[in-house]
C-alpha cells in the first residue's frame, strides 16, 4: 500500500461525507459492508463494467453518505438525457438500489435528503430502479416502489441438493449426465473463445431485443473480474450450453447463459445450473438467485425453468423518483407529441 493511504482511507470512512464517490472509495466502502448485505449486481466493478454494454455515454456512479458511523451506499448509472442538458439515473443492468448499515427512518431519510440535493445540483429529472429481490432493499428507498413479479432463488446449503429439486429437475440432469454431458470451470480466455458467439445465437432464436446484444468490450470486462464463475457444459460430441455466474457475499447471480439446439435437447443447462450450486457451495456461497421469467405471468416457460429448481421466491420491485417534474413533463409531453399520442 501506498504511504499514507492506509490513514487517509480511516479518515474517509470515519468523517461525514455527502456526495459522489470516486471507484476506488466505492470498492472501500462497498466492501466494508457485511456479506448478508452485499451481492454482486451493487459491487462497483460490476457497475462499471455494466456501463460497456450501452452505445449511449454512460457514467457510473457511486452516491455516498455517513453519519455517526453509519453509511449509505447507492451505485447507478448516470444518463444524459440526449437533447438537453438533463440526466436521468437508471440501475445497472438486471438489479441496483442502495444499501445501508442501518434501516433507522431518521438516517435513511437524511441519505434520501442528501440524493435529492445532489440530484438537483447535477440536474437529474428522473430516476428508475431495479431493487434486489434478495436484499429486499427497497426500505432503503423513499421513492415510489411498485411490485412488479415473483423471481426464484436456490437455498445451496442443502445436504443433499438434487433431492431438493423438483421430479423434472432431477431427471434433466441425469440425462444430461448420461449422455455425456460435463461441466468445465475456466478462464476468460477460453470462456470468451465460446460464449459470446454462442449467446448471441440464442438471442437470436428467441428473437431478443437490442437491449440483450452485447459488445465484446462488455464480455471482456466480466469474463476477467475475480468474482466470476465462467462455465462450459459439453459432450465429446458438441458443446451445450455455457453461463457466467456472479459472485460476492453470501450470494451467487446467473447472470447470462446460452446453450446450443443439442444442449436444449440434452438438458445442458440443468446441469450446468446444478454444478454450479454444488461449486458456490464449496466456495462459502449460502444461496442462488436464479431471477424471474420474462414476463411476470405464472405459466411463463423461463419462470417455470427456475422454478424447477426451488419453491423459494424472491419479490423483485421497482422505484422511481422525478426530481424535476416540469422538466419532466416537458419532456414526456415531447415524446407524445414525436409519436403522435399528445392530446
């Protein structure tokens, strides 16, 4: 460590502050949060990597606040509002919201006061926000949070982990394991050599939006973070299927996954998913969030997918806050007007 950083970092933590932080005193202060309160989508390298994915200039932000010993932590992406001289805040990409040492009223809504004034010096309109279904952050958030669909997440300290899936779960992965399937651990390079042109042929087929396409600038940057988990599912015959899965605290997220027409026919990612509870497992992870369907109806086919593997549910909701409504609506009302909808 660099001389003087050791008290300069003690001096940061234990002062008040209010404001934006920089990426190195986010990881400080995201990482002095206990496991329990942590997960993968909130971390900041996470955060920052996430900004690759979008052709829009986006910036990634860390909003910080601290008063008498405990903290508030809240990381976003910070958007220009193309046009106008505005921005709006969005979370990264599949969860965000902010995270706190404590859930006193009096404490968060100081935090709350502090994000309004500095989203107002930084002219921010509007915000949006994707709670964490296993956090259940949203207490921290004075915003307006509205329910929005069931996700499914996996207790791994089961014993006896297959015996806790459901009857076609299980059956999915013995076929699987019996015709010849495995399960590879590896490294970027590799992982990068068979995921990404597979990914975007899936994505493909079920004729994903835009949104769901990523650069290689993106896969690079999450395929070489130390909290990944890059897995390949394959035959001697024929790859099936391959995922990045998401690691930090006491949780594990599957993140993105893809899988070839043989591999669906093979049940590939049923044992991918299963070998990769068994690995969390080993490492000290306590649960997996697997995420929802892609609707929220409760016959959606991703839902029930998941739901194969667990009767546990997490509620995933969403906030939003408009913290400059005249511009907001000047701007709404200029879309209407663009799309042909203004009365």
């Amino acid at each position: 460590l660099l001389p003087g950083f050791v008290n300069g970092l003690k001096n940061f933590l234990t002062r008040e502050r209010k404001m934006d932080i920089s990426y190195q005193e986010a990881i400080s202060v995201y990482e002095s949060f206990p496991p329990c309160l942590r997960a993968p989508a909130l971390h900041p390298y996470y955060v920052s990597s996430d900004a690759l994915r979008s052709r829009d200039p986006i910036t990634p932000t860390f909003f910080f606040y601290k008063d008498a010993g405990e903290v508030f932590y809240y990381p976003f992406h910070l958007y220009i509002v193309l046009g106008t001289e505005h921005y709006e805040i969005q979370s990264a990409y599949g969860y965000g919201g902010p995270i706190s040492t404590t859930e006193n009223e009096d404490f968060i809504h100081k935090a709350w006061d502090s994000h309004i004034k500095w989203c107002k010096k930084n002219r921010v309109i509007a915000e949006s926000v994707r709670f964490h279904p296993l956090l259940e952050n949203w207490k921290f958030y004075k915003g307006q949070i509205m329910d929005n669909r069931s996700t499914v997440w996996v207790d791994i300290t089961h014993e006896d982990l297959m015996a806790s899936y459901s009857g076609r779960a299980r059956t999915a992965v013995r076929k699987a394991q019996k015709n010849g399937f495995s399960v590879q651990w590896v490294g970027p390079e590799k992982f990068l050599d068979v995921f990404p042109p597979l990914y975007n042929k899936t994505m493909e087929r079920i004729e994903a939006g835009a949104s769901y396409f990523f650069s290689s600038e993106y896969h690079a940057s999450l395929a070489k973070w130390e909290q990944v988990l890059l897995g390949i599912c394959s035959s001697e015959r024929e790859l099936g299927a391959s995922a990045i899965f998401l690691l930090d605290g006491e949780t594990m997220e599957y993140h993105l996954s893809a899988s070839s027409s043989y591999g669906r026919k093979m049940n590939a990612t049923n044992l991918l998913l299963h070998e990769a509870f068994l690995h969390a497992k080993k490492m000290g992870i306590q649960r997996v969030h697997l995420g929802g369907g892609k609707s929220a109806e409760p016959n959606d086919p991703l839902f029930f997918f998941k739901a194969s593997f667990s009767d546990r549910r997490g509620a995933f909701k969403i906030g939003q806050h408009i913290h400059n409504k005249d511009a907001y609506d000047a701007l709404t009302l200029e879309c209407e007007m663009k799309s042909g909808m203004a009365k």
